[in-house]
C-alpha cells in the first residue's frame, strides 16, 4: 500500500530538512541604492527580457503600482519539455527588499534581493535562493545539482554578477 501511495501522490513533504537547496551571492554595484531599486522593480522591463527569451509571461493581478501580492505565470520550454510556473512578490520594502514566491509543478522557491547603501553611489545587493523539490524526480535533479555543487554555485553567482554589471552599464550611460 505505501509504495501504490506513494506513486500517487508523488509529492513530498514541504520543509522536508536536508532536500532543499540553497543559492546566495553578494554583489556590489557602482550606482545609488535608488536607480538600483528602480531596475530591480522595472516588472514591465523584466517582462520584456523574458519574452524575448521565449517565455511567455501572463500577469496575474490587478495592481496598477509595484507592490506586494504582484504575480505572474511563465510558461517556457527546458530540457525539452514545457514548463509553467507561477510567480508571487510576497515583500516590497522600497529600496530594501524584494522577496518573490515561486512554484511549479516539481519545485517551489523563494527568491530574497536585499539592498543595502554602501556609500551614495554605491550599493551592495544579496541574493538568496531557495529550492525546495515537491516530487521524486525534482529530488533527483536537485541531487545531481549538489553533486556539481561549486558549478551550480559560479553560475548562480554568475548570472547575478550579469545582472548588476547591466544596472552599472545603465547607470554609467544614463548619468553621464
């Protein structure tokens, strides 16, 4: 009977210790905290990237200004297979941080960005990664994730680094 349960619901438990998995990385960006909080929170920009990205990108509530309960539902194709998720700004604390929910039908996360002023022109930004595996096969990818754990991690914190050099890029060019 637990093995025909289990191949049912082949979802695990949520919080279950020890199968999430956890990505954070600093970065530092010479620009003012403000300009670096409006890039951040361009949702319509961000939109835009995704798409052109192949992901299409439906917004789901009806705020008409940035904010908390702000979601979103992306459908996009990886590893060959169509994928959806759903997206939800949980916290807005302007110029502070920013924490989105995410869930798809194998994995949910949380997403925290964290800013903090440095000096007028500068500004340090953290970002934290949850994921958490809600199925068996979500917990084998995970596992061969942390198997390449120091890859995943440089690319994480690559992409991030991306990121904030665009947001210096355009401020370099907007305040000149």
């Amino acid at each position: 009977i637990g093995l025909r349960t289990a191949s049912i619901d082949r979802r695990l438990r949520p919080g279950s210790k020890g199968r999430r998995m956890q990505f954070s990385t600093r970065q530092e960006i010479e620009a003012p905290i403000g300009f670096v909080f409006e890039q951040l929170t361009d949702f319509v920009g961000h939109e835009r990237a995704a798409s052109r990205q192949g992901v299409e990108v439906e917004r789901l509530d009806q705020r008409a200004s940035a904010g908390a309960g702000m979601s979103w539902r992306c459908l996009f194709t990886l590893r060959g297979k169509p994928r959806r998720m759903e997206i939800t700004l949980q916290e807005f604390k302007p110029q502070t941080v920013l924490t989105f929910d995410a869930e798809s039908q194998n994995l949910s996360g949380d997403l925290m960005v964290e800013l903090t002023e440095l000096s007028p022109g500068r500004t340090r930004v953290l970002v934290k990664l949850d994921v958490r595996p809600l199925t068996l096969p979500a917990r084998l990818v995970l596992q061969s994730l942390r198997l390449a754990k120091a890859r995943t991690r440089a690319k994480f914190s690559s992409r991030v680094r991306g990121q904030a050099d665009e947001i210096e890029r355009r401020y370099r060019h907007g305040a000149v």
